[in-house]
C-alpha cells in the first residue's frame, strides 16, 4: 500500500504525551483528517483539519483575508507540496501574495521608461539629405586641395607665395626652436645645480658637527660650515630666478608663440584652397564655352571670390600677430636676460645683498625667508 505524500502543513500538539512518542499529531486526528504512518511519523492530512492550516486556508477571518489573495490560483496549486521559487509557501495554502507584495514592499522598478521621441519618416529623409550633402561638400574639396598639393610637389602646379610674410613666419619657426632648446638646457642646470645645493648644504651640517666635537679644529671647521651654508642658501636665491626664466620662457613658447602658429597654419590652409580654387577657374576659362562649362565657371568664380576673401584676411591676421609678437617677444626676453645675468652675476661674486636685490627688482619670491641670517650665521659673529 503507498503511503500519502505528506503535505506542507504539518500539525504539531505541543502535550505532554505527545513530546514522549513519535507521533505528531493527537489522538484527536482521527476526528478531525486523514493521517498516514510513514517511517515510524504520522503525517496530517490538512485539507480535512481544523487546525492551524484549515484556518490558513479560509475557514476564520484571517486565514479568509490571506485566501483571498489566492483565489486566482489552482487547487493543485494550493494543495501541491513542489517548492515554487516565485512563490511564498505558508502553511496548508500553499502561496500567497507575491508580486502585489513586492510592489507594496518596494521590491521592484514601478517607474516607466521615458518616451522615446521618434522622428518621422520625413524628418529622417531631410536630416540624411543634409548630412549627405555635407560630406559631398568636404569630399569635393578634400579632393580639390589634395590635387593642389601633390601638383605643387611635382612641379606642375603654382601656389601663391608672399615672399616678405614667409620670410617671418619661417624666422617665427626658427625662434621659437631655438628658444625651446634654452629652456630645454635651463631645466638641466637647474637639475644639477639643486643637487649641489643639497650637497653643499649636508656638507655644511658636516663641518658644523665635527667644529662642535673637535676643539683643535673648531675654528676651520666653523669657517668652512658657514661658507658652504652661506652658498647653499645664495644658491636657493640663484634657483628661483632660473625658475623665474624658465616659466616666462615657458609662457613665452607655449602659449604666445603658439597662438600665433596656429594663426600661421589657419593661413596656410586657407591658401591651399585659394591656389586649388584659382587652377579649377583657370582650367575652366580654356574650356569650350558651352552652357554646361559657362554655368560651372560661374560656380568656381564664387568660390574663387569666398576663399580669396578668406585667404587676404587670414593674411592681414598674420601679418598683425607677427609684429605684436615681436614687440612683445623683445620686451619679455629683455626682462628675462637682465633678471638672469643680474642673478648669475651676484651669486658668483659672492654678493649676497646684490642677489636678494635682483630677486625683489623683479618680483621672485621664495619658499623661505633669506633676509634673516641663520643660527650658524648669529653663532659665528659671536665673540
């Protein structure tokens, strides 16, 4: 005889006697449901109970609120004992609420998605037309400036030239590289010549140890120490006017020069497009005169006329950038070379009033206060 599958309610009376054996249920059952003994444990059939599970199941006011929510669902569904992950087992009934508890609860996303603009089929029509015809556009002309470049190199083209503006945008270039590789060999000196800072001043620690611990020898030891701190110190002074060079060269390089080449290169581009222009309205006033070549030599002839516009004010743009650049350039690297040399000058001489001077004439500041003398300085003019 097959025993009755036990189903998810199980009842279990809490007696005394109850505890002692291994039944699970009370000598009650029989009244109430059906019961089945397998493996030595009686299971309760729970759809003929009173109990717990009964009322789950609809048969008092609570357990009729929680079937009602599982009024929907199958009665092999309530009754089936098979774990159903996406639902919630409880007692005899089975399930219970899920996605209406999880929207109460917050579990979930209830937002909905933005609406999407959709575009028309006409509008799409007239945006693809647009774009298409501006890639036409750039094509033509990629092609035209393309063909009047590889010309220029063989030779069989002619570009136009502005001998006096080139001669200056060419000694623009030549400066500027040669300035870069100023700063290039300033920033190598000032690499090695903080290392000698440093040294100098641990050598000056050295000597101002060994005067404190030698008593034959204190004197020389003494001197020794405050002349290689007093160089250290005047070397921090010299750092900070090379710095002061290299960050106005710097500027000078990259950011004034710089703006002006880009000028420079705007220009040169726009002259590519007046010489290609220019050939393609010459090729065309040596072709038969017939309608098609007439409508199309008047075409070129309004693009000849709008990159020459184009071509003459970029032209004038660099001509007057040039000459600010000039007048700029010269009183910068006046100011530069003076602030240098006044700097080199005094630190090798050994004036230290001179170098700290220089540092104020041109508005260097430093990371510490060198005006006061230090505590090797103050020990050392003591008697």
């Amino acid at each position: 005889m097959e025993s009755e599958v036990p189903p998810a309610t199980t009842e279990i009376s809490l007696s005394s006697e109850s505890m002692g054996d291994n039944s699970i249920i009370n000598g009650n059952s029989d009244k109430n449901g059906a019961s089945s003994n397998l493996g030595g444990q009686t299971f309760f059939n729970s759809s003929n109970s009173s109990s717990v599970g009964s009322r789950l199941a609809g048969d008092d006011s609570i357990g009729s609120r929680l079937a009602g929510d599982n009024a929907g669902l199958s009665t092999n569904e309530k009754e089936s004992p098979v774990y159903n992950p996406s639902t919630n087992v409880t007692g005899g009934a089975g399930v219970t609420r899920s996605a209406s508890m999880k929207s109460q609860m917050g579990f979930g996303s209830t937002s909905k998605p933005a609406p999407v603009n959709k575009m028309t089929l006409q509008e799409v029509g007239q945006f693809t037309a647009v774009k298409a015809e501006s890639f036409k556009l750039w094509s033509v002309k990629a092609y035209k400036c393309t063909k009047q470049l590889l010309s220029e190199k063989m030779g069989r083209g002619t570009r136009t030239v502005d001998l006096e503006l080139e001669a200056r945008i060419e000694v623009l270039r030549d400066t500027k590289q040669k300035y870069e590789n100023i700063v290039a060999l300033m920033k190598v000196f000032v690499d090695h010549f903080t290392m000698m800072c440093q040294t100098q001043k641990v050598l000056a620690e050295a000597f101002g140890e060994l005067a404190g611990k030698s008593q034959d020898l204190q004197e020389e030891f003494q001197f020794n120490g405050e002349t290689q701190f007093v160089l250290s110190k005047n070397g921090e002074s010299l750092l900070a006017a090379v710095n002061f060079f290299i960050s106005g060269m710097h500027t000078l390089c990259s950011k004034t020069m710089d703006d002006t080449l880009t000028t420079v290169k705007r220009y040169e581009n726009s002259r590519v497009e007046y010489d290609a222009y220019r050939a393609e309205l010459e090729n065309l006033k040596l072709a038969p005169r017939t309608e098609s070549n007439l409508n199309k030599q008047a075409q070129a002839q309004l693009n000849f006329s709008k990159h020459k516009d184009i071509y003459e004010r970029l032209r004038a743009d660099v001509g007057v950038k040039l000459q600010f650049l000039d007048e700029n350039r010269v009183k910068v690297m006046q100011k530069q070379l003076l602030g240098f040399h006044n700097a080199i000058v005094a630190y090798f001489a050994g004036n230290q009033q001179q170098l700290v001077a220089t540092l104020k004439q041109f508005n260097i500041k430093l990371g510490t206060d060198t005006s006061r003398p230090s505590w090797l300085e103050k020990n050392g003019a003591d008697p």
